[in-house]
C-alpha cells in the first residue's frame, strides 16, 4: 500500500468517492433491474390473470343472471313479465358470450387456450338451452299442463348451466393458478432482490467505512493534529503568534503539524534576526547622523577659519606690495646716493655740501630703513599667524605652511638687511659728522661711502626681489585658500546630504521595526526600538 500513500490527498479522496458511487450506481442498477422485473411480471399478471378472471368472473355472473332471468319468465304471472325477463335471459347470454370472447383474447398458452374453448362451447350449450326453454315459451300460453315441460327444458338449460359454470371455474382457476405462480416468481425476484441489494449494501457500507477510516487517518497522520489545531495554528501565525508552541507530540515526520512547527522556529529566529538588525541599523543611522553634524559643525568652522585666512593673506598682500613699493624707492634712492658718491669724489671742494647732503639722505635712508624693518617685523607676524592657521586647517594646509615658512624666511632676512643697512647709515652719517673736520680724509671717506653705497644698492635690490617673491607667493597662497574654501563648502553641503540621509535610514529602521513589531516572539521578544534624535 505504500504506493497509494504516495498519492495525493485529493486522488485518494476522488478515488474514495468513486468507490463508494461506484457500489452506489451497482446497487440502484440491480434495483431498477429487480423493479423492472417485478413490474413487468405485475403488468402482466394485471393484464392477463387479473383481468382473465374479472372476465371470467363476469362470465359467471352473466350466466347466473341469465339462469335467474329464466326462472322468473317461468314464474311470471302474467305474459308480459315473462317475455321482460326473457329479453334481459338474452342480455345477459349475450354478456356472457362478449366476456368468453375477451377472456379467449386473453389466452396465452396452448392448454388456458384449450380451457377457454372447452368453457366457451360450455357457455354456448347453456344459451342454446336457454334459449330453447325461452322459445316455448313464447309459442304457448302459460297454463298448468305446459309448467311441466317448460320445467323440463329449465331443467336442461339448468343442467347445461353447471356444466358451463363449471368450465368456467375451471378457466378462474387456471388463471389463480397462473396468477400464483407469477407472485411467486415476482416473490423469488424481489427475494433475490434484497439478497443482492443487501450484500452490495453491506459491502458498499463496509467499503466506505474502511476507505473512510483510511483516508481519516492518512489525512490526520498528514496533518499530525485535528484540521481545527492546523486551523488554530495558521490563525495564530497569520495574526503574528510566534510565541505559541504546536503541539507535535503525535505528528510524524512530514505532516502539517511538525512542519508547521518548524515553520514557526524558522521565522521566529528569522523575525527575531530581523528585529536585532533594524535595532542596530537605527542606532547606527544615530550615530552616523550625529558624526555627520558634528563633522558639519566642524566643516562650518574650517570654512570661517579658511575665511579669516583670506583675509589675513589678502592683508598681507596689500603690506607685501607695499613694502615693494618702498623697496623701489629705496633702490632709487641708494642709486642716487652712488651717483652722489661719485660725483663727490670728483667734487672734492664740494664736499661739505656734499656730505650735508649725505647726511640728510642717511636720515632719510635711516627713516627708510625704519619703515622696512617695521615691515619685515609685520610681514614675520603675519607668517607666523598663516603658519599657526596652516597647522590648524591640518592635511589640506600643509602646502600653505610650507609658504608660510618661506614668507616668514625672507621677512627675517629683509628685517637682518634693514639693520645691517640702518647700522651702515648710522655709521656713514657718523662719517660724514666727522667729515666736517677730516677733509683730508675725504678721499678715501668717499669710496668707503661708494663700496658701501653700492652694497646698500645690492642689498636694496635683493630687497625688491624677495618682495616680489613673497607677492607671488602670497597670491598662489590665496589662490590655493580659495580652492580650500570651497572644497570645504563642498564638503559641508556634502555632509548635510549625508546627515539627511542618515536621517531617511533612521526613520525607515524605526518603521520596520514598528512593522516587525507585530510578531510575538514570547521570551525572545527584540528590543525596543532605537528612537532617532537630531543633535
């Protein structure tokens, strides 16, 4: 039977039922057969016994009648009454005659055929007879001397009426005799009947019960439970029950029940899974929302410290080109002074003039000076303060720095030049004080002052290079501030999508948390759920 187990529930169910119908349409085919039968063998016993007999039974009742008829007209008082009743003696012949006929019809076989012949000429001797005594009398008056042989004909008529009754009982009871014998086979045939219909009964009834008990228990083995705990089940996981345990005590291996219950196992680990990553993926969306705001809050910073820097540096820039300014004049000037210097020389009875004049230049170059060393000090302050915001601004200042320290470089060797240049005036004017009184010395004071005068002149023309340098550096340094501003900017509008989207990724967590909060999963419930919070 193996192989009918692995058949589907609904071939066996189908299979079940046709059996079942099967039996069914067996046992109505065998009863149409045995009522057929029976109303067959009915039809005919109505329509040949039955009513053979009626015919037969009115034959006698026609024949009485007839008999009694002439014994009336026998008794009448008067003429009249006697030929009334002899006509009604001749009605009730004929009758008699008109029922042999159809009771003759109704023969079948050879010896009911011979019975009703036999009767017939019975019946046709009894009406000859009658009609014989009902002639006499309607030839000759009634009177005492004709009662005799009227009496004799009538007894006649009489004798040939027993005989015909006779033959007519006869043919009543070969027509009970048949009509017994067509009970009896309509008894055997419903005996038999009931025999066959009772076992085919009996064995459909015995089939359902065991194809039903068969299917009843493959279908619970199946199911492992009653339909209603797999119908309780199905409710309970439908509605989010994971909590409730099924019990599979009676299932066995491969039934609804056990399967059911590793369903349940499977998707409340699943759900459980599921619970603890949405909590982890919202506190994560927390977090990473609140790293983003800080880094956009950091990100706004640098921005405005990127800002002040391009300030700081276009301010530099303005005192840088400046002190190139400066630095021309003073290259003139120093030019002028060699100038000076040689047409002094040349100038020697000039000289007091002419170191009047030097002297008042040194005053000017020393006031020069001043301003190039007060400068050179800004232009180190400055530096030193794009240095530090170099350092602050991190990786991405770096290069900054690096021009920063060049600045800073040339503005501590602009302000070493300007001492030594203001040390150099300081001395040249004092030379020149003792000028006054050393003229003799004028000579050789004069090319001191010319080798000295052409070293400030290269000096004051390293001056002016180096501003020019530091011009361009400052101006790539605040090119590169202005990239850095705006790769921040970026970055901050960056940050912002990203704290938004941090945002979007919370809410949604939260919501499939709220989701896959409608499953109960009894002691292993998920924690609650992680609340997102703008910081």
């Amino acid at each position: 039977m193996r192989w009918f187990r692995g058949w589907r529930v609904g071939v066996k169910l189908i299979l079940g039922f046709l059996a079942v119908a099967a039996i069914a349409a067996l046992i109505g085919a065998l009863g149409l057969q045995a009522t057929s039968q029976v109303n067959q063998m009915a039809r005919l016993m109505y329509s040949q016994e039955v009513a053979g007999i009626r015919h037969a039974s009115q034959t006698q009742l026609r024949l009485v009648a007839a008999g009694s008829a002439a014994r009336a007209a026998l008794l009448a008082s008067d003429k009249g009454t006697s030929i009334g009743q002899v006509y009604a003696m001749r009605d009730h012949l004929q009758g008699a005659s008109a029922e042999i006929e159809k009771l003759a019809a109704l023969s079948q076989t050879p010896d009911e055929q011979a019975t009703v012949a036999d009767a017939a000429k019975a019946v046709m001797g009894y009406a000859e007879a009658l009609e014989a005594f009902a002639s006499q009398l309607e030839a000759a008056e009634m009177d005492v001397s004709s009662v005799a042989a009227y009496e004799a004909a009538l007894a006649n008529a009489v004798m040939q009426g027993e005989m015909a009754e006779m033959m007519v009982n006869m043919v009543v009871m070969n027509k009970q005799n048949t009509s017994a014998a067509l009970a009896d086979q309509t008894t055997a045939v419903y005996d038999d009947a009931v025999i066959r219909l009772g076992a085919l009964t009996a064995f459909g009834a015995l089939l359902a019960i065991v194809l039903g008990t068969f299917l009843t228990r493959g279908l619970v083995r199946q199911l492992g439970g009653e339909p209603a705990d797999v119908v309780r089940v199905v409710n309970a996981v439908a509605h989010g029950d994971l909590a409730t345990e099924v019990d599979v005590r009676r299932a066995r291996s491969g039934s609804v029940m056990l399967a059911m219950e590793r369903m349940r196992l499977a998707l409340s680990a699943a759900v459980g899974q599921v619970h603890a990553s949405s909590n982890s993926i919202a506190e994560g969306a927390h977090q990473i929302a609140g790293g983003n705001t800080d880094l956009a809050r950091r990100t706004d910073e640098q921005v405005a410290s990127l800002t002040q820097a391009a300030a700081a540096m276009e301010q530099l820039a303005g005192t840088v080109s400046s002190n190139a300014g400066v630095a021309q004049q003073a290259a003139n000037m120093a030019l002028t002074a060699r100038h000076s210097a040689q047409h002094g020389g040349e100038v020697v009875n000039a000289v007091v003039q002419t170191m009047s004049d030097i002297s008042q230049a040194s005053r000017r170059v020393v006031d020069i000076i001043g301003v190039i060393d007060t400068i050179a000090f800004q232009t180190n302050i400055l530096a030193l303060n794009a240095a530090v915001e170099a350092a602050r601004a991190g990786e991405q200042g770096r290069g900054f720095a690096v021009v920063a320290s060049e600045v800073r470089g040339l503005a501590q060797k602009s302000a070493a030049a300007a001492r030594d240049i203001k040390q150099l005036i300081l001395n040249s004017t004092q030379k020149v004080d003792e000028g006054s009184h050393m003229v003799e010395q004028a000579g050789r004071a004069m090319s001191d002052i010319v080798h000295e005068v052409s070293q400030v002149a290269d000096l004051i023309q390293e001056i002016s290079r180096a501003t020019q340098e530091q011009t361009d550096g400052i101006a790539q340094v605040n090119v590169a501030v202005a990239g850095l501003t705006q790769l921040t900017q970026q970055n901050a509008t960056l940050v912002e999508a990203s704290a938004a989207a941090a945002g979007g990724l919370s809410h949604q967590a939260g919501h499939l948390l709220d989701v896959m909060g409608v499953f109960n999963l009894g002691g292993r419930q998920a924690p609650a759920m992680v609340t997102y919070q703008p910081v």
